[in-house]
C-alpha cells in the first residue's frame, strides 16, 4: 500500500471505517457452529441468525477503536486488527475483529471476528 494518507496506522482508528464492509456469507460464518458461533453463543448469547445485529454492532464500534496491529499481506494488500468492546443481549465482552485492505483507499473488508476473553472485571452479565 504506498499512499500514506489512506495507510492504517497502529493507535488510529481504520482509515475509511465509515465505509466498512462484510460479506453476508462470512458474517453467516462467523456466527455458525463451525465458525465462531460457539464463542459468539457463549459470551454474548448471539444466535447464529442475528448477522444484522452483530455487523451493526461492529461497524459501530470500529468507527473510533484504534488499529491494534498491522500485517503486510504482500501482495496482497494488508491486514488490520481492531479489538473492541461490544454488548448485546445484555452482555458484554471483548471482540477481536480482522480487517483486510487490498489496496490503498480501499474500504476496510471484515475478515473475522470473535469474542475473546476478559482477564480483568470488564465482563458483565444479567
């Protein structure tokens, strides 16, 4: 990716987060049983039918959640994680996201997405 301006940056929030985008086949994959619907179940009683729910809840929260790190995929483009803090059904958990950038000035691709586990007093449940 050569144009700085539109490169993600680690501490900053994806470039072109207003304009990210998910598959409906891998949002259907994340919350399947042979996905990461188990985990998505478990932490957040999310149904393996709720992928408008769960898309609109992360789309959200990666508005302003900062690049946690940055892989070069050469060549092909780069991969981007995001963790972020989403609650649905009352609960709430942390979510590592995975985005992937062709090219640059591409809008953010959602690559995965999972719960991933509290190690302080963050989790809440009803």
């Amino acid at each position: 990716m050569s144009a700085a301006s539109s490169a993600p940056t680690v501490g900053q929030p994806l470039p072109r987060a207003h304009d990210a985008h998910a598959d409906s086949e891998k949002l259907e994959w994340i919350l399947a049983e042979h996905g990461h619907g188990p985990e998505w179940a478990r932490v957040l009683s999310v149904a393996s039918d709720s992928s408008e729910l769960v898309w609109s809840a992360i789309a959200e929260s990666v508005l302003d959640a900062p690049v946690s790190s940055i892989r070069d995929l050469s060549p092909f483009g780069l991969g981007c994680e995001v963790r972020v803090v989403l609650t649905l059904n009352e609960r709430t958990s942390p979510i590592l996201t995975a985005w992937h950038y062709r090219q640059a000035g591409d809008a953010p691709r959602l690559i995965t997405a999972y719960p991933t586990s509290y190690t302080g007093s963050h989790a809440s449940r009803p």
